[in-house]
C-alpha cells in the first residue's frame, strides 16, 4: 500500500521551484496552472488525482537526487 502525502502549498511551491516554475510543474504533471496556483495561494483543496502526480513527481525528483550524491 502507497502512502500519499498531503502536500502544503508551501510545499507545492517549492517543489514547482524545484522544476523551473508552475508552467513547468503543470508540464511535468499533466495538471493545469491555474490549479497549481490555486494550491499554492491556499484556495484550492487538491484532489486525490492531483496528489497522487505530485507525489510522483516528488518522489522522482528524490530518486534523482540520491543517485547525484
């Protein structure tokens, strides 16, 4: 069983940093920019969908990360 981590917007906002911005992290995911900014301003509550592909993308993004160092 998967664990799905509910993102902050905090969170969100640095992982679409991480990415080289929203529009890339809407690239990235599938999901669409205007939702991003909506998690991000805290006026959104994600869906389970939505958690899910940040959740992937997060845990890739860690993966690349660890194989770096």
């Amino acid at each position: 069983m998967k664990t799905i981590k509910l993102l902050t917007a905090e969170e969100i906002k640095e992982l679409a940093e991480s990415v080289g911005g929203v529009h890339d992290l809407s690239m990235v995911t599938g999901l669409r920019t205007v939702t991003l900014y909506r998690l991000i301003k805290g006026d959104y509550n994600p869906s389970l969908n939505t958690l899910l592909k940040l959740n992937i993308l997060m845990k890739d993004l860690e993966k690349i990360i660890k194989e770096k160092k």
